[in-house]
C-alpha cells in the first residue's frame, strides 16, 4: 500500500512525501482563497476581494515558497517570492487605509 502511494506521489522517501503533502496544502490554501472569492461575488452581486483571500494567499505563496525550495525550482522559488510580496503589500494597503479611515 505504502509503495503505491509513493509511486503514485513520485517519491522515494518519507521526507519527500511530507514535503509533497506540504506542497499540497500549499495548493489547498489558494484554492479555499478562489472559493472565498467567488462566494463572496455571488452573495455581493459584484467582484470582490474579502480581507481572507489575502491571508490564504500569503499562507499559501509561503507554504508553496519552502516547497519551491526544498525541490530547488529556482522557476518556482521566483514566482512564489513576487507573489508573497505581493500580497503582503495589499495586506498593507488594505491596513493602513483602516487604520487611516478609523483615525478621521
């Protein structure tokens, strides 16, 4: 059963098939940030981007980020990198206009 698993997941170790579950949950996080999105579309009537779909992007661009680099995908490593900055600076933005409304 453990052999099929690993031949299935293209692994030869335990510590590879953790890191491919960690990339997994890595792909779960930015999946569950579209479905939030789209749900909250549909209930609004209009697109919008909730607050939570950039927690599930950064979570998931660091998660998928150690993954990059423990596989050594130097293709990878760069995208996931820009988009973590990314989504950190709309995290910010998102922060500093609350912060900016609740002051005046």
């Amino acid at each position: 059963m453990i052999e099929q698993v690993f031949r299935i997941l293209a692994v030869q170790s335990w510590g590879e098939f953790w890191w491919v579950m960690i990339g997994l949950g890595g792909q779960l996080l930015f999946t569950a940030r579209f479905l939030v999105q789209w749900i909250a579309s549909e209930r609004a009537g209009r697109s919008v981007i909730p607050l939570v779909f950039w927690y599930f992007s950064i979570g998931g661009g660091l998660v998928l980020f150690a993954y990059a680099v423990y596989r050594q995908d130097p293709v990878f490593i760069l995208g996931q990198s820009m988009g973590v900055f990314i989504y950190g600076r709309n995290l910010w933005l998102i922060h500093a206009e609350r912060r900016r409304n609740a002051a005046g």
